[in-house]
C-alpha cells in the first residue's frame, strides 16, 4: 500500500487526500491550524459558494490557461456534485451560483472531516511543515516534532491570500526547495485603492456601474455590478473580478484608469438624450436637482464638480459643453488606480507554481516524480463566483487518485 503525505488540510488537501485514500493509499495530511478548512468557513460570505453552473473556462486564469482544460475534463462540475452529494451536501442554486443547501461553509468542511474519518485519513493538526526532500524515490517531510516518509508527497499549502486563515505563502518556499519555478504570487479577488480625494466624500456609497480597467488605450478587464465606494477606493464584486489585471499591469509598473459607466442601465449611445430628455423636463430645476433620484447626493455634487458646473445653476441654463462634460463625468467616471490592497485582503493570489512544469492531467511535477500539486498553490486563479474551491476540488482530486498510483 502506497503511503501518500498531503501538506495542507484546506479544500484541495482534503479533496486530495479523501481521493487518495478511496484510490486505496494510507494518507496522512499534515495542517498547521488546529483545524482543517479554515479558510472554507469564511468563503461565500460564510455559505460557501462551492462551483458554479458556468464552467467556461475563461472563468480561470493563468500563465498557461490550457493546463485547466484537461484537469476539468478530468474532474469537473458534474464529478464535484457527484462527490459533494454523496457526502451529504443538497446543493442550493442561487442564478447559477451553488451552495449547500443549509446555507453554511461549515457543512462543507464537516463532511470533508466525516470523509476523511471514514477513510481513515491520519489528521496531523497543529503541524507546521518545514522542509521536504525526496532521496533515493522515497519523500520526507520535516516538521518541528517528527520527520515524515512517504511514496508521495502532495502539496496543497494554499497561497498568501488570507494569512489569517493559515496559507502564508510558505507552500511556495517548500515547492522552490524541489527545484519547482514560482511565478510572482501578487493580490487577486482584491480591492483597488485610489489616491483620489473623492473618496472621503464617496466612502459608504454602493451603486451599480460598469466597470472597465485600462493601461492607456488597452482594456484590461471589465465588468459589471454593484460598486463599493471606500475611503481608499474602489470594492465590490465587478472591482474584485477586474483586479488582477489591474495588479498585473501596475507590477509592471504601467499605469493603470478604472472607468465607470455610472448608468450601465443605458447604452452608451443613448445617454445623450437620456440627460438631453432629463434637462427639457427639468429645465426649471438647478443642476444638483436635475441629478436628484438618479444618484445619491453626494455622487450628484461629485459629478458636478468634475463637470465644472456649479450646483445651483438652472438645468435649462447647461450649455452644450457643460451637457457634454455632465454626460461624460456619468459615463466615464475616472478613477487612477495607485495600488491594490495586500495580501490579508485578497480572496486569492495569482501566480504560484509555475504550471508548465506540471502534468495537467495528474497534478504530477514533471521535474520530480512521485511529487504533486493541488489548489491555489498552482499558477490559477479563477474569477469570484465558486471557481477557485472548484480549481480545489478538481486539482485535489486529480492529484489525490494519481498520487496513490505512483511508480515510485
Ligand atoms: C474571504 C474569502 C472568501 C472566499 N470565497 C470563495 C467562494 O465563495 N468561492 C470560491 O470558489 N472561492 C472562494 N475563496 C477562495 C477559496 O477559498 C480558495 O481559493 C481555496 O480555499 C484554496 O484552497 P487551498 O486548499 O488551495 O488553500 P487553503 O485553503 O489556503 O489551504 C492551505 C492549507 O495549508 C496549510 N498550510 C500552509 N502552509 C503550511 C505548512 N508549512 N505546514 C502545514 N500546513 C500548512 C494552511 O494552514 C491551510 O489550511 C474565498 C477566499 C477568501 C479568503
């Protein structure tokens, strides 16, 4: 019987070491925390957005955005319901979007526990790894009390997205000592920060917009949500599915406009006479009172400032430059973006080990055999919405099955 060791008890070491012990090996996970799953309680908002319906892949992203397609084909939705049902899980369909049908993390992360039980996984809680090496085809794995042997070793340390919940990037320090390439890890799912002095006047606002993330002329990433207004910046959901490219280009060192369509209910095309229409009924009224009802106050003097308007000023009196500047600040609200927020919060990483030195369809290294990866710790980050527990579900089981098949 092949004995398979698993660094990292959150979605994908437990996905990985339940796989590899159905697969007929004795496993043993090894976890830091004093418990399994930590960062599962707090995904979803505390629900536990757990897949998505969507499985497209360009919900996934990464350097080399093939090496998800095989793992998916492998082990995708359809194999995830599968599994989490015959765990217990009734799974509730919110648009797409799936949870456990009590509305709790905490559900997911007790039938992964009962599984592992069941499957008579060795738990080592309170165990810090500190070094791995492989001699002579057989893996050990160091930590500050006893020294691990096994056939294989599974990586499934997370990344540096929530230290809080245990993933303090020390997976990539243990994937670098076996020779494995690390790409930048860098805040995705993150909010973007502004030096912009509006936001101490915007702070608090929720409102829905589109959102487009630019380098100069070239569009990054857009979106289209509910946007938060912050003392720092910019949140939301639309704002964490663009931020990644936003961080991206401003590690490089590129210059980096959020643009918001502050009436994504309209064409673009259609705004002019939108405002045009608005101003005709309201000619009486002054120009703040001509925005009453379609924004919140506060965005309302904002819009007019950057349109150089004065408050009071009647609508019927708007020249036809001050309409197009009022248009424009609606529909093309600017905001350079100076930085993202860090790491502790950060829903996931990009980058990570590099996946190119990986086998996509068994999570294998190609550079030292008997040696596997799963979860974020691997160069994929997928989009809000139930794809990063996904890419946990399918890179664990994968690496799970084939880890208790190894030649070594
Ligand atoms: C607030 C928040 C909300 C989220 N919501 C969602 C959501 O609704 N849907 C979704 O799909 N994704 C969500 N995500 C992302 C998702 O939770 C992660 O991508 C996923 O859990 C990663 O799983 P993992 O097993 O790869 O890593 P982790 O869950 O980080 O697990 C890694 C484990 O390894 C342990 N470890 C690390 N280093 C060592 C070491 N040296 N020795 C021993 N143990 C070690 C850590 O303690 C940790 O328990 C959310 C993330 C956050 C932070």
């Amino acid at each position: 019987m092949k004995h398979v060791l698993v660094v990292g008890g959150g979605a994908a070491g437990l996905m990985a070491a339940i796989s590899a012990a159905r697969a007929g090996a004795k496993v043993t996970l090894l976890e830091q925390n004093k418990q399994v799953g930590k960062k599962i309680l707090v995904t979803g908002n505390g629900r536990c957005n757990l897949t998505n319906r969507d499985q497209a892949l360009s919900h996934y992203r990464g350097s080399s955005p093939d090496f998800i397609k095989s793992a998916l084909f492998a082990f995708g939705l359809s194999e995830t319901l599968d599994f989490f049902q015959e765990l217990g899980i009734v799974i509730r369909d919110r648009k797409g979007y799936l949870y456990p049908y009590s509305d709790q993390a905490s559900a997911v992360v007790d039938v992964l526990r009962m599984e592992t039980e069941q499957q008579k996984v060795k738990l080592a809680l309170n165990t810090r790894v500190e070094r791995i090496f492989e001699e002579k085809g057989r893996f050990f794995v160091e930590t500050p009390g006893w020294t691990y042997e096994g056939d294989a070793l599974i990586l499934a340390a997370g990344s540096c997205a929530a230290p809080q919940t245990g993933s303090d990037g020390s997976g990539f320090c243990l994937a670098k000592s076996m020779g494995h390439s690390i790409i930048k890890p860098l805040p995705a799912l993150v909010q973007l920060r502004s030096e912009d002095l509006i936001f101490s006047k915007l702070k608090g606002l929720r409102m829905e917009a589109h959102v487009a993330l630019f380098s100069g002329k070239e569009l990054l990433a857009e979106d289209t949500g509910e946007v938060q207004f912050t003392e720092y910046g910019l949140s939301g959901i639309p704002i964490f599915q663009v931020s990644r490219y936003g961080v991206k280009a401003l590690e490089e060192r590129r210059e980096v406009w959020a643009v918001l369509n502050l009436l994504p209910f309209l064409k673009k095309e259609d705004a002019p006479d939108f405002l045009e229409k608005r101003i005709q009924t309201g000619a009486h009224k002054s120009a703040l009172q001509l925005l009453t009802g379609l924004f919140p106050k506060s965005m309302a003097d904002c819009l007019l400032k950057r349109a150089e308007i004065k408050s009071n000023k009647r609508a019927g009196e708007l020249t036809r430059e001050e309409c197009e500047r009022l248009r424009s600040a609606c529909i093309s609200f600017e905001v350079r973006i100076s930085a993202s927020n860090g790491f502790d919060r950060a829903q996931v990483c990009c980058g990570g080990v590099d996946t190119r030195e990986v086998e996509s369809k068994t999570m294998e290294s190609k550079r030292v055999p008997g040696l596997y990866f799963a979860g974020e710790l691997l160069d994929i980050d997928g989009a809000c919405g139930g794809y990063n527990l996904q890419w946990a579900w399918t890179s664990g089981y994968l690496a799970g099955v084939h880890s208790a098949q190894t030649k070594k």
